[in-house]
C-alpha cells in the first residue's frame, strides 16, 4: 500500500491510476480486515487497525508500514475481546428482535418494526463515529472512543444521520453483491465514515473541551477558548506594531 491520499502533481489534479490504485488498497485492507476477523474474538482489533490505518491514510496521504499495523493489531488483541463479544451480542439480540417482529411472532406489528429498525440504524452510525474515533487514537482505546463519540452523536447529530446513512447503505450492499465481494466493501466502508466523520466539527471532549474556533477579526484569525494564552495575532502584530511607531525625541 503506498498510494497517496491528496493529488501529487502540480496542478492539483489526479488521474486514472491514482484512483485505480486508492480502490486496490483499500480492497486490499478489506480482505485483511476480513481474514483478521474471522476468529470472531479478534474482530474489534482488526477493525480498530483498519481504522487507524485509514486514518494515517487521509492525514498523511501515506498507508503506514505492515509491522506498524500489526503491531496495533496485537495491541488491542485482548483490549477488544469484550468489545467484540459486546458488538456481537447486540447485533443478535437486535437481529433476533427485527425477525420475530417481520414474522408477527410477537406483539406491535409494523410500528414496533420501524422503531427497532430505527434504533438499530442509530446504533450502527454510533458504532461506526466509534470506529473512526478510534482509529484516530490507534486503534486501542474503544472506551475513550465510545464516550468521545456519544458526545459527538449529541453536538453533531446531522453527522450522526451521515454515519447511520453509510452504515445502512453498506449493510444493504452488503446482502446485494456476492458473498466474495463483501471483504472489498469492508474496507471501503471504513473510508467512508473517516470520509464523512471528516466533515464534522472537532470533538469538544478531546482536549477537555479548552480549544474553539473564534471569529476572524480585521484578516487575523485568532484561537480563542485556550485559558492564559494570548491571541495568536496579538503576539505577531504586538511587535511590529510597537516598531512601527516613530520614536519621540
């Protein structure tokens, strides 16, 4: 994997070959992300190094090195254990759920069928905010990324929507193409939701919620929010102002 995120030539412009090779790669981390998961236990591991992986990918516009991968995969082996169990457990409790109500085997009929679909799409996009957040963190840290994104579902719930919206589309294409292509998606689904969790506002909760954008004022862009620090233009033009000023005799 050595293809670049952001175009290379000078005009800003990517051709063919730089597309063709973006989908081989992440077709490629698809089928890895597949193999690594198929003994069930490890399966939050290898998503949580998939992730961390497209999250260098679109920072750096550079995939990081196989044994750095696999280090964060052997990492987060044990760490993602119960977060494997868990996901799995709630998947077929709301599985279970959704086929005894489109059968009628228990009692609320198509009303108490769109509210569990509704739930369960809402805990897919959560699962997935979840997935992007920890990968930006390495690829461990699924507690930190739970919390950082049930804040960012409650800030940003337009992007919460997004998220829920590339997991329905990817399960349904998912039951659509052929079993063999459903590794390939795996890993496009993950550059999905960086792709769209990329557009969203910072988290509050990942610096304590100390840093904010301020406004722009007069063509200098200051950071504001950060307690016992000057302004960033203040410190610049505090200077030049000074030497600027004509020295009285």
């Amino acid at each position: 994997m050595a293809s670049r995120a952001e175009p290379v030539d000078t005009v800003g412009r990517r051709d063919w070959r730089d597309v063709a090779r973006d989908a081989a790669d992440l077709a490629l981390l698809g089928i890895l992300l597949t193999l690594a998961a198929a003994p069930v236990l490890t399966a939050a591991a290898a998503v949580g190094a998939a992730s961390a992986a497209v999250h260098d990918w679109t920072r750096t516009g550079s995939w990081p090195s196989a044994r750095a991968t696999a280090r964060r995969f052997g990492r987060a082996v044990l760490p993602g254990v119960p977060v494997s169990l868990l996901a799995l457990a709630v998947a077929g409790l709301l599985a279970a759920d959704l086929a005894a109500l489109a059968a009628g085997r228990v009692p609320g009929g198509p009303p108490a069928l769109a509210v569990t679909a509704l739930v369960a799409a809402g805990l897919a996009g959560y699962a997935g905010l979840v997935v992007v957040e920890v990968g930006g963190d390495g690829g461990g840290r699924w507690r930190v990324a739970a919390r950082s994104a049930a804040r960012a579902c409650l800030d940003a719930p337009t992007r919460w929507a997004a998220l829920t919206g590339v997991t329905a589309l990817a399960g349904l294409l998912a039951v659509l193409v052929s079993p063999v292509a459903v590794p390939i998606l795996a890993g496009y689904t993950v550059a999905a939701l960086h792709a769209v969790a990329s557009r969203r506002p910072a988290l509050a909760g990942i610096d304590g919620g100390r840093s904010a954008l301020a406004g722009v004022d007069g063509g200098r862009s200051t950071l504001a929010g950060t307690a016992g620090r000057r302004p960033i233009s203040a410190g610049v033009a505090g200077p030049r102002a000074v030497s600027a000023q004509p020295e009285l005799p």
